[in-house]
C-alpha cells in the first residue's frame, strides 16, 4: 500500500514495522498536507495509521477566521472511504 503523504512541518511520531505491517502514532503541525492525492492545507493534530486506516483523533485547520476542528478516519482496505466530522462557527 503506497499511503502517499506529503506537506512541510513538524512531525513527532513513533513508527512499528514488522514484516509488511506498520503502525504510525504522532503529533504533525503540517503545510499544505496532502493523503493520497488529498490535499489538505495547513492541519495540527493527533494521528494514527494501522491495518490500512488512517485516523485522526484531534484536527485543526485555520484557513477562516476561526479555527476548523475534527476527528475522522480515511479507510485505505478495499475501496478507499473516509468519514469526518468537523465543528466549525458560522
């Protein structure tokens, strides 16, 4: 599976490989971040990559005048899905 992720910033985490299983858990404080062909843009967070799923705890973007939060997951097993649910201010 080639998870395909890219931006510029920090990223703190502690990745598990064996054989062809990884696990990914970390903090990232990204530019322009992108996922598989997604792209995101300036994103803060919590993240978590085992068994082809990507989720996200905690997420924050700050392209409007007030912060965007969310948590949600990108499902990479089968067909590719994904789920967030974000709170935003009007």
């Amino acid at each position: 599976m080639n998870l395909g992720l890219g931006g510029t910033g920090d990223v703190n985490a502690t990745i598990e490989v064996k054989g062809r299983d990884a696990t990914i858990d970390g903090d990232f404080d990204l530019e322009d971040a992108e996922v598989a062909k997604v792209l995101i843009g300036g994103v803060q967070g919590t993240g978590h990559f085992r068994d082809g799923l990507l989720s996200f705890d905690e997420m924050e973007t700050d392209h409007t005048l007030s912060p965007i939060r969310g948590r949600g997951f990108v499902d990479f097993r089968g067909k590719t899905h994904y789920r967030f649910d974000v709170s935003a201010n009007r």
